[in-house]
C-alpha cells in the first residue's frame, strides 16, 4: 500500500514504484472513477473500455458492441 498526500491545488503524486508498474509518464493522462466506497485511476489507453470492466454492476448478460454503439452515437450528438 502507498501513501500520498494532496497538493493545496488538489494534485496528487504517485509513487514511483505505481508510475513505473502502470507505465505513466509526467504526459500521462488518468482517467478517475467514482466508485461506491472511493476511486478508481485508470491510465488512459491501456485496456481501453476493457479496464471498466465491473466498476458497474450489473444483472444478466451484457452486449458490449450495442452499449458501445450507443456511447459513440451519443458522444457524436453532443459534439454536433
């Protein structure tokens, strides 16, 4: 277990043995996920939508290639 502290500008540092084990750099960008009972981090591009998996739970099985196609119809509406 690691242990940070928060910035007064509300930054955080990772230990270096979680930055070299994720593989993020200082150009990194960590996607945060609001749990339950506290956060998930997740670096950007390394599991994709896969690295979700279970954050939502859910009852009964699950199509992916329609819930996708819904979340990139709807990401196109709102930027058009």
């Amino acid at each position: 277990m690691s242990l940070s502290k928060i910035s007064k500008k509300g930054q955080l540092t990772l230990p270096i043995e979680i930055r070299r084990k994720y593989n993020i750099s200082n150009a990194s960008y960590v996607r945060i996920i609001q749990l339950e009972d506290g956060i998930k981090l997740v670096p950007v591009g390394q599991g994709g939508i896969a690295s979700l998996k279970g954050v939502v739970k859910v009852d009964g099985e699950q199509d992916f290639k329609a819930i996708r196609s819904q979340v990139m119809e709807a990401r196109y509406r709102a930027d058009h």
